[in-house]
C-alpha cells in the first residue's frame, strides 16, 4: 500500500501545479499604472511582465518584450480596467501593483476619486501613489540603457527617497487617513524623468536621471503647491518621522558630506497667548564621511547641525501659510491642549498660521 502512495502522490502533485500554471495564464498580472488625463476620462498605462512581440496597435515594448505596457481608456478607471481585460482576454490581477504614477496634469482632479478606486480588496493599502513630472505613461514605458524603468526600479526610486527623508511615505491607506478629516493634509511624492541633451557613448551610463525631487502639497479641497527637497526633508523632520538623512554641508573650506542616523526626535506643544509654540529636540548619530582639508570634524559637525534647523526653517516657512495640517498638528493639540484644540473644532488652519517653532539639533558620534 504505500509503494501505491507514493506515485499518487506525485500525479496529484502534477495535477495541482497545471491547475497554478493555468491560472497564471488565464491572468494579466500586473506590476505598476501610470494615470494620465485624456478629454473627460483617463489613459492608464498598465506595466506587465509577458513576452512576444508587440503589433503596431498593441503593447509598447519596454524591454526586450521582458516587460510590455498596455495603453487603455475609459471615462473612470474600472472602464479602463474592463479595457485591458477585453483586450488581454484575461483577469486583470492587481495583487502585484508595486507603485501607481499619476500624471501632474491631474494634480487639480480629485484623488480621493483615485484613492476610492484602489481601496479594494484585491490591491496592497500599503503600495505608494506618487505624482509624475508631464506624462505618467512616460515614466511607465521609459526605457533606460540599462534596462527597462520597471516596476520594482520605479518602486526603489520612491523608497530610497522616502528612506533619506527626501520624500514622505504615500501609501493608499496614509493618504487616505490624511484627507478624512477636516484641515488635514498630505504631503504626496513628485517622480521626474529628465532626459539628457547628449548620449553617452558608455553603455553603463544612462542618459536619462530618474528621481523624487520635490512634491505636491494636497489637501481634501484639492492641491495647494508644491515644496522642494529642502522643504520635504524639513517636513520630516518637524513631523518627527526622519530615521537618516545625508547632508552636503558647505563651508568657506568647501564641502562635506555628514551621514546622520537614528534620529530621534521629541515633540512638545503648549499654547501661549492663543497661540501654539512646537518645540523640537532632535537627536542623531553622525558619521563624518568626507571633509575638505581644514574644515575641523567638530566645525563639520556643528555646520550639520545648524542645516538641520535650517530645514526646519524653510519647511515651517513653506507650510505655515498653506491652511492645511502638513506636520500632524492636529494630533498634537489633541493630546497636549484638548482645551485649546475643542476651541478649534478640528479646523486647525488658525493654529496653523499662528504656530512658532522652536528647535534644537544635537548630534554625536557613531
């Protein structure tokens, strides 16, 4: 008897694994979106991994047919979504969506319209949603000398900005969560494609840049403006949700380079005069990784130093004034000054312009 277990055992084994290979056949599986404005509705581009070569009317080839975007419109996104499957023949499965790209000519349109559509059931909350420098199927079929801009180098760009405090994480449940409430705000990445004016002859080098620059400040009535790098790092750091930053100090001696690591950063709020005052105390470990010759480790040091509250500075200069609740001041209020906050009634765009900061970096090292 088990002499007979054995091979049916592996006939059943056989059995199960034409059943999976079947499903991933009968799916288009797809890995990154890009959304662009087209006359009262929408032209996404859909990243997928397939094979063969594409006809004049069908997929654009993005890598050695390794990697293949299909172009599909519709007037909302689940018509774009019946498109690709009509035009596939296949499922359309959303399981694997590493980023979604909307173009900057939708920055006016509402995104909780794009939020709604990708709040389901078959898609990760946890995937980002950036914005794009002109077209989202651009960035979506770009094709680098190194190979194709996929999905996961779309994804590593993103994340190695938002891991350097050089952008804030914007996931589909973050952003959601941010534009509920009244006054509340979210802070969404900007990725930009710049094509260079001459081609290398070293086909090691790209001849485009890729990259988050700078980003979209948008609240629920819609976007507000924009901040650069700078402002974005400043963000972070007066949200208190920096964990490294790279800095580039610059001194009559010339430049250095200053690694910072486990920041650790305090926050308190008090209210004086019918205005709040935020104080931050931020803590880190440096690493002196290049000086020019001349600049003292403990002057690079205290240069670093003051960069921090300088991007603290700017950060605060760029959204004080904007009316929306970019640093979570609303959180703070809540648990610090309930009285000052139920006087505000959640709308905390007074508190907001009024607010002053105060804040103090000290950095030791590794």
């Amino acid at each position: 008897m088990k002499k007979l277990l054995i091979p049916l055992f592996a006939f059943a084994l056989m059995l199960l694994t034409g059943c999976e290979a079947g499903e991933v056949q009968r799916r288009v599986v797809v890995h990154a979106l890009g959304i662009d404005a087209l006359g009262d509705g929408y032209e996404v581009s859909y990243q997928i991994f397939g094979g063969g070569s594409p006809s004049d009317s069908g997929p654009v080839d993005a890598s050695e047919s390794t990697v293949v975007t299909l172009l599909t419109q519709g007037r909302t996104l689940y018509e774009t979504e019946e498109s690709l499957q009509l035009q596939t023949g296949k499922e359309v499965f959303m399981g694997d969506v590493e980023l979604i790209v909307i173009s900057e000519d939708l920055k006016d349109a509402d995104i909780t319209e794009f939020l709604g559509y990708f709040r389901r059931a078959d898609i990760y909350l946890g995937v980002n949603v950036v914005y794009c420098r002109g077209s989202a199927k651009d960035i979506i079929g770009q094709k680098l000398n190194q190979g194709s801009a996929t999905a996961l180098l779309l994804k590593g760009v993103v994340e190695s900005a938002i891991d350097g405090a050089r952008a804030c994480s914007s996931r589909i449940i973050e952003i959601s969560n941010a534009l509920n409430d009244k006054g509340s705000a979210a802070v969404i990445p900007v990725i930009s494609l710049e094509k260079e004016g001459g081609k290398s002859d070293d086909s090691t080098v790209s001849d485009v840049t890729l990259g988050v620059f700078d980003s979209f400040l948008i609240t629920k009535d819609g976007f507000i403006g924009e901040i650069d790098e700078n402002e974005t790092i400043g963000t972070r750091l007066l949200r208190a949700d920096a964990g490294e930053i790279s800095l580039q100090v610059g001194s009559d001696r010339g430049t250095a380079s200053v690694k910072i690591d486990k920041i650790s950063i305090k926050r308190k709020i008090s209210v004086s005069d019918g205005a709040p005052l935020l104080e931050l105390n931020i803590e880190g470990i440096y690493d002196l990784r290049s000086a020019p010759v001349g600049l003292e480790e403990n002057e690079a040091v205290s240069l670093a130093e003051k960069q921090l509250l300088w991007l603290c500075g700017r950060a605060y200069e760029a959204l004080k004034n904007s009316g929306g609740d970019f640093i979570e001041l609303g959180k703070l209020l809540e648990k610090y000054e309930q009285e000052y906050s139920e006087e505000q009634k959640s709308d905390y765009k007074q508190a907001i312009e009024g607010l002053t900061v105060s804040a103090r970096a000290v950095l030791k090292k590794y």
